[in-house]
C-alpha cells in the first residue's frame, strides 16, 4: 500500500476544522434533508398533540418515552452523516432502531414492558456481579452495598432479544435490512467497517482515507427520513387509539 494520503491539513476526522466540511449539495441529498426535517417537524406536532391528552396510566408513557429516546438517536445520526462521520453514524441509528422496536412492539402489546423491565433487571445484576469480580475495579462502601443490593435482586433472563422485539413490533423488514447492515457498517467494529477506509484514487492507487467521507450521506439521512416515518404513522394510530 502506498504511503496514505490526506484528505485535508490535520487529521481527517480529528481535524478542528471537520464541521466546516459539508456534504455536495446533491439532488439527493437537498431532497433526503428536505424529506427528514419534514418527519420530524411532524414528530413534534404528534408529540405535542399527544401531550394535550394527558393520558393517566403512566405506562402509556413508556412507549412514548421510547419514541423519545428513538427522535434523539436519529437527530444524532443526521448530525453524524452531515459531518461526514460514515462509521460513527451507525452507532446512534442503530441505537434508534432499537427504541423504535421497543416503542412500536409496546404500542401493539403493552405486556412487552414487563420482559422490557426484566431484561434491564438481568443486565444490571450482571454487571453488579462482574464489577464486584474484577479485582482492577476500586469501589466505596456506598458503591459496593448498591451492587450488593443489584446481585441479590431475584432475577431472569426472558430470552426476548430485539429480534422479538422487532417481531412483536412487526418491524421485521426493518430490523433485517438496516439494523443488521448497521452493526457491520459501524455501529460496532468489524472487518467490513475497517476496510472501508481503504480507497483507490482516480490513477488505481491505494491510500487510507482520513474522512469526512459524505458519499453515502444522502442515503442515510433519507433512511432516517424512512423510519421517523414509520414511528410517526405507529405514534399517530397509538395516539388515536387512546384518545377519548
């Protein structure tokens, strides 16, 4: 491989000047921006009119706040793909996809927040009881009796990963092709992510490019458009459904 070439002055992604880099004002990419900030203005207006129904039963709340917590990923992931952060966009939209899943599967059956609390239970008596095990790890006397407190907890694990979730949710179609491609892409660190980096120029040459790569940016935003979407048209029939 040939000596790496820089993309600009510093180092591409640990550059200072990495937000002053902007995608190519593409056809695609002026109509995938256009079609996402139109979802999630229409998030907000959904939001806000289900908060004028001041539901009572605080469990209807869970899915809303999954809903939530699903909006803040996907904002995070179109920050991410506008500054060109290829691989680190996946992270957060993978992330998203799983409250959208949860959100969705929640708003079909509400009974999915009780395997929801149990697998929360588990993982957090496991940590308890792998922190308590590992010598490196120093804890005060407050620490230690929480994590006591977490190990004793009576719990199981229900075997109701995010495959059933999406399941349950109907969202099967989603979570095979954007929430599988998203671990290999980036939201963990794989092979695929890894050799991603690896360009050739217009002559066939090899170098390591240093980012921002803004390439497949329109495609991402426009993804995120897509499933702002689903949760909008989900979140809209849960809202009709208990309104009175």
């Amino acid at each position: 491989m040939n000596h790496p070439h820089m993309a600009y002055k510093d180092f591409g992604y640990l550059s200072p000047s990495l937000a002053a880099f902007s995608p190519p004002a593409t056809k695609e990419y002026m109509e995938a921006c256009s079609l996402v900030e139109e979802q999630f203005s229409i998030a907000e207006r959904l939001l806000r009119n289900y908060l004028e129904l001041k539901p009572q039963d605080k469990t209807v709340h869970v899915g809303y706040c999954c809903w939530l917590r699903a909006l803040e990923c996907f904002k995070a992931t179109v920050a991410l793909a506008k500054m060109g952060l290829d691989s680190a966009q996946h992270a957060p939209f993978r992330a998203g996809l799983e409250w959208l899943f949860w959100a969705c599967a929640y708003w079909k059956d509400t009974s999915v927040v009780e395997k929801f609390q149990l697998n929360d239970d588990f993982e957090e008596s496991k940590h308890a009881t792998l922190l308590s095990n590992e010598p490196g790890v120093i804890l005060g006397a407050e620490e230690i009796k929480l994590l006591e407190k977490a190990k004793a907890r009576d719990t199981t694990k229900t075997g109701y990963s995010i495959f059933n979730v999406a399941e349950t949710a109907q969202l099967m179609t989603e979570y095979q092709m954007y929430y599988r491609m998203s671990s290999r892409a980036g939201a963990h660190a794989t092979m695929f992510a890894c050799l991603e980096l690896w360009k050739k120029n217009p002559q066939g040459k090899s170098y390591i490019a240093h980012g921002p790569d803004h390439e497949m940016a329109w495609l991402m935003i426009q993804t995120v458009a897509e499933m702002v979407q689903v949760g909008n048209q989900r979140f809209q029939e849960h809202a009709e459904a208990i309104s009175p």
